[in-house]
C-alpha cells in the first residue's frame, strides 16, 4: 500500500457484520491510531448518530471517537447547508438524519418544507410517506440519503432507503438525488474533513457497486475485502476494478 496516506474505510462487511466485529478488525484501527494515519469510518446508513455509532462500536470492543465516523446523514446536512443554508425540510429518518439537521441550522416542518428528505428508519408512516409526495408534488426538492434499497436487519434483510425512495418516486414522477455511495460527493466531503488528497487516499469496501465504484470515480485507490457483500467470482463481471482484493481487512497491510 505504498503511498497510501489516509484510509476511508466502509463499516458494515469490513468492520462488523451485525452485532459482531469481523475478525482483524480492531488490530486495523488500532495499528491506524498507533501510527497516526488519518482515518475515516463510512456508512451509507443514516440512522444513527456518530455518537450512537461510537457506542455500538465500543461494546463490541472497538474504541473510537465519535468525529472519526461518517455517514450519509452528516454528508447530507452538509449537502444542504452548501445549497441553502437555514433551510427547512420534511423527514423520513431517525435521529442520525434529524440531528445531524439541526445541527447544521435547519428547520424540521411539515408546513412547506423546501426538501423532502428520506432515510433509514424502523417505523415507516403510510401518513408521513404520502405528506412526502404531496410536498414534492407541491415543489419540493427530493433528497435521499442513500440509494441503498436494503439492509441487513434482525432476521434478514430489510427495506432501506432506496426501496422507500422508489415508492415515493413512482408515486410522485419525481427522481431523488442521493447523497451517499456511489456519489463521490460523499468521498470528496470525506477527504476535506481529513484535509486529505485522493492520489494520498484508499477506500476500503466490500461492495464493488457501492464502495469501489465510488473510490474510483473520486480517484482514490480501492480495496475490495471479500468479507461482506461482494464475491471474488462477481469482481469480473463489473466495468471497472478495485486496486487491491484482499479476503479481509485483516490483510491489509499498513
């Protein structure tokens, strides 16, 4: 990994899967803190707050502060304060969107909200999907957290953004723009906050449609682990290719 001077590295298939750190995983952060490499850990999921997250992380034995965690919520209020500031906005989410939201200044309305705004959450409204469609249809701009259409849940995969995303888009004609991977946006955001340069950086994934394709576009160098979503067999199947396949992230070496 000569050359590689910053890690963006994915959380959920490289760090942990479930409830559970993968195996590597907190000697790799660990050998990172050590040796004073800038890191950043990534998650499409908007959830969860830095700090729910820190938390999650710490009882399973990996030790991190809040700031070296970024998600798509935090890459979406950023997205937001740079194209309207104070602005006000409709959500579907959880506390990582709604706060990461006020944070940053906004408003949270249901009285003419200028974005709807969608992300993960465990109680879908049929009420707040379809105030949703009425506010876009009414002129308001359609932001998504993540195009993620499922996510791992208790018992199996569960609905995610994207499948919410989709309904209210076939409802309404309207398309959302999506804010976390693939859009580079959210890596170029990534990189600002470590005041890092992508020929300097790697993004480390295990999905070659998410994580890789997003590294790429963003001219980092990439590191598909085949410890979450992504096959060695699939790897060919996809127009372009990672830098480095490693089987997990306890393989790379720093």
């Amino acid at each position: 990994m000569d050359g590689v001077k910053n890690y963006l590295i994915d959380m959920d298939g490289v760090l942990v899967w479930g409830s559970s750190l993968l195996p590597g995983a907190a000697d790799f952060i660990h050998k990172l803190q050590d040796k004073g490499i800038p890191f950043l850990i990534f998650t499409n999921n908007s959830m969860y707050t830095p700090r729910d997250l820190q938390v999650r992380l710490s009882y399973m034995g990996l030790n991190v502060p809040a700031d070296a965690i970024f998600s798509s919520a935090l890459a979406t209020a950023q997205f937001l304060d740079s194209q309207r500031p104070g602005g006000s906005a409709f959500t579907i989410g959880e506390s990582g969107l709604t706060t990461a939201l006020h944070d940053i200044g906004y408003i949270l309305t249901s009285q003419e909200p200028e974005y709807v705004v969608v992300g993960e959450t465990t109680i879908y409204s049929f009420q707040r999907i379809a105030q949703a469609c009425r506010f876009i249809n009414g002129g308001a701009r359609f932001i998504a957290t993540n195009p993620d259409v499922m996510g791992p849940g208790e018992g199996g995969f569960v609905p995610a953004t994207g499948a919410i995303a989709a309904l209210i888009s076939a409802a309404t004609g309207v398309k959302p723009y999506f804010i976390g991977k693939p859009n580079p946006l959210m890596m170029r955001m990534a990189l600002r906050k470590l005041n890092a340069h992508s020929e300097e950086s790697a993004m480390i994934g295990d999905r070659m449609d998410t994580d890789i394709v997003a590294g790429t576009e963003s001219g980092l160098r990439t590191i598909l682990v085949l410890s979450g979503v992504t096959r060695r067999e699939q790897v060919e199947r996809f127009p372009y290719r990672p830098t480095w396949i490693l089987n997990s992230i306890a393989d790379v070496e720093i």
